[in-house]
C-alpha cells in the first residue's frame, strides 16, 4: 500500500497523538488569531474532510483520555463529539510485540497495532483503513518493512478464526498524503 496515495479512498481514519496535538494546537493559534504552521493547518483540514466524508475520526483510548482532559475541555469540546475510540482488540498486545521487532518503538507500535486489531465497539468494525501521523521516522520504517510486516500478519492471522482471520494493514502516511488521497 506505501506510496499508493493516488489509489486509495479511505472509509475509516485513525489519528495518530501527534496528529490531534498539532488540530489542538491549531484551533488555539486561531482562536488567537495566529498564522498556523503547515502542520497545523493540515492536520485541522484533514480532521474536518474526514468529519464530513467519514462521519468520524478514530483516536486510541490514550488519545481520547488527552483529549478528554478537563484542562483541555475549552479546545477540544468541538472534537469530542466526531471522535471514536478504538478499542484494544483480541490480539493488539500479540501483533504489537511483533511489530517491536522491525524496529517500532513500543508506542508506535502500539498505534500502529490498534490500527489493525482496534475496535469499534459501535460500528462493530475492525481496524481502520488509514492511520494518520506526523512521525516521518515511523512512516519510514513502515513502508521500508512494508512486506515483510504484511507478510508476518498474513501468517499470524491464518491461524485465527473470523473476524480476525481478516484483518488488513492500514495506509500509514501523513495528513497531507491522507488529505489528497480523501480529496481526489
């Protein structure tokens, strides 16, 4: 799936903690009046376009906790209402330990875990179809490994029963990458 961007229409998104940082970080600069770095700007466009095309946007149950936050209540009161947590799936811890041997850090691969055993308890759907992030080191290492993680998934889910027998890699890219795909 790397590099497929021109191909890909996805149907469900997940953010990843860095992604929801830089729309919070956003929404505040603009209530201040301030120019949004490209980032922010991004990030923001690509959580309204998934609003409007997808209906909701998928955090992780940390994520949601930040963004839940009372502290952050004034910032986040218009995002909480579109976002939908993803549950941690029968076997995320296992795929996540796999996914720490081709060299993701514990979080990201955690994210990355929940992204294809995450649950939507709601929905009752399974995984996601694309998974935003701003961490370029983890998109690397991904679409580097590509094969051999889709491999290693294919034979870890072989053994399993419905629905996990199913499940899928996401499209990991970035929110501009996610965006034009959504957009075109």
């Amino acid at each position: 799936m790397p590099n497929r961007r021109w191909m890909f229409h996805p149907t469900s998104l997940l953010l990843d903690k860095n992604v929801v940082r830089a729309i919070l970080r956003g929404i505040q600069r603009r209530r201040l009046g301030l120019t949004m770095p490209e980032e922010q700007q991004t990030s923001l466009r690509l959580y309204q376009a998934a609003k409007l095309t997808l209906g909701c946007v998928y955090v992780t149950k940390e994520t949601y906790n930040l963004v839940s936050d009372r502290r952050n209540i004034a910032l986040t009161a218009g995002l909480l209402p579109d976002l939908r947590v993803l549950m941690p799936g029968k076997y995320l811890k296992r795929w996540a330990r796999r996914l720490r041997q081709h060299g993701f850090t514990r979080e990201d691969a955690r994210v990355l875990s929940n992204a294809t055993f995450g649950v939507d308890i709601i929905a009752q759907k399974l995984g996601v179809d694309a998974l935003a992030t701003l961490d370029t080191h983890m998109v690397n290492n991904f679409n580097v490994n590509y094969e051999i993680i889709n491999i290693r998934l294919r034979r870890m889910t072989t053994q399993l029963g419905l629905p996990y027998k199913n499940v899928a890699l996401p499209w990991m890219a970035s929110p501009d990458d996610i965006l034009f795909a959504m957009l075109t």
